[in-house]
C-alpha cells in the first residue's frame, strides 16, 4: 500500500504487489474503488505478473478534495503512478470509465506502454454525437446529476443491481453498493469529463495491441461501442463474454481471467 502526493497535499492510494512478469494496472470504473479488483489481482499475481491497483481521484482510499477530476488527471496519475513503480512496459486494463482513463494513459505513456485492455470500457465515446450513434443521450448526465442530489444513496443502490446481467449474490451487489456509495462529492465531474472526450483519434494512433473486452447483455454501456474500440485500434481484437453484463470479471471469473490470459501471453 502505497500514496502518490499529487500537489497541495492531496494524495492517491494504490497499491503495488510485485511479481516478475509483466505489470498490469488495474483501473477500476466511475466511483468505485480498486477493491473491486481483488479476484483479478490475485489471479494475476498467481501467474507471477507484478499489479498496480490505484484509487482514482475521489474514490476508494484516495482523498476527495481535488479541483481537477478529469479523464486526463486521472491519466496523469496512472502514469506518475507507474513511472515510479516500474521501469518495464505495462498492460493498462480499464473497467468502464477506466478504460477511457486506460487509452488516455497508453497515449501518454508512449513506449512504456505494452497494450491495453478494456473491460466494458467506456471509449471511444460516452455519449453518442451526429456521428457516433453508440452511448447516452446528450444531456443524460443531467439527469445522473438530477438523481444523485436527490437520492444519492438510493441511485447507487440501483446501480450496483444494474451492474451484473448474470445472477450474482445479493452479498456481491452490498459490496459494489458500499464502494460507490463512499466515493466522495465530486465524482460527477469525472462523469461530466467522460462525457466530453472522443479517443476515436487516439485508438486509431496507439501503436500497442488492444483487447476489448464486451458482456454482450451490458446494460449500462452498449456492447457496440468496444466493438468498435477494438476496430478502430490500429492492433485491436474483440471478446465478447455471453450473458455478461457490465462487470465479466465479477460475473464470468474463469472465462474473463483465461480472455485476460491469452492475451497476455500473446504479448
């Protein structure tokens, strides 16, 4: 366990178990926490890879109180985070918004890069445009904010049973449920951020392989859009996990780990 000081005293929790193959970062979802990844960090530190797990800006054990919650701060520190931690290439896997977070990283990281992957990841777009017919609805993140100030509680209750499309325990929606609803008060501007960022160019410019990673019953972001993520990616491949929703690696452990497997031995 470890902090990364920012600036203005303001600090980011991660975590870094160290192993001898190659680093993967793990990057979890809008307001949710690393914890979410602890299936995946002990199956990947079994194989002997080295992981960092990081608490985005805001979320999990990181402080609350930053000024700037953007996709490219929360890059940022993913790639201070690795420059201190490791001087080999690392696989960056983002879950949902982390997965913008993820190709944004890639792009600043350049070489020190060795692919990525994205679970359910929301990129190229979040919301759909004239020309991107995949995602929200342009103003839906008024309503997400509309909903939180109402009942903050009771939205991320719904969100963490929207979560899974696959039968999970009413054990695992408590845990999902306690990490959104101790994330801090200024998520929704990560949300907001998310909202604005097209990667179109980016994929199209990332000279790393790329797995995109679909549950093909997501109900929280359309399947298509990691479809096309793996497309538009210069070194791009898809996987698509039946009757999986925006979480495989809660819903589907072994077949997600064996996705994740195969591509890391490829690399």
């Amino acid at each position: 366990m470890a902090r990364f000081d920012v600036g203005d005293g303001r600090s980011v929790y991660y975590e870094h178990h160290r192993g001898t193959r190659t680093p993967v970062v793990l990057i979890h979802g809008w307001a949710m926490s690393g914890r979410i990844w602890a299936g995946t960090v002990e199956a990947l530190k079994a194989e002997g890879h080295t992981v960092l797990v990081i608490d985005q800006r805001g979320c999990g054990q990181s402080d609350r109180d930053f000024d700037d919650m953007s996709i490219q701060a929360l890059a940022r520190d993913v790639c201070q985070i690795v420059g201190r931690e490791t001087s080999k290439p690392v696989v960056l896997n983002g879950w949902s918004l982390g997965g913008a977070v993820a190709v944004e990283a890639a792009r600043m990281l350049g070489s020190m890069a060795a692919g990525v992957v994205l679970t359910c990841g929301a990129s190229p777009r979040f919301i759909r445009s004239d020309d991107f017919p995949y995602g929200g609805e342009p103003g839906s993140l008024d309503a997400t904010a509309s909903a939180l100030a109402a009942d903050r509680a009771g939205f991320f209750r719904g969100l963490a049973q929207g979560v899974c499309a696959r039968e999970v325990s009413p054990a695992t929606i408590d845990w999902m449920w306690s990490a959104f609803i101790d994330s801090g008060p200024d998520v929704l501007a990560s949300l907001r951020s998310l909202g604005e960022i097209d990667q179109r160019e980016t994929l199209a410019t990332l000279a790393v392989p790329l797995l995109s990673i679909v549950g093909s019953k997501d109900a929280i972001l359309d399947p298509q859009i990691g479809l096309l993520a793996a497309q538009m990616a210069k070194s791009g491949t898809a996987a698509t996990m039946s009757g999986c929703g925006h979480a495989p690696f809660i819903e589907d452990a072994p077949a997600y780990l064996a996705t994740l497997r195969g591509f890391l031995h490829r690399l």
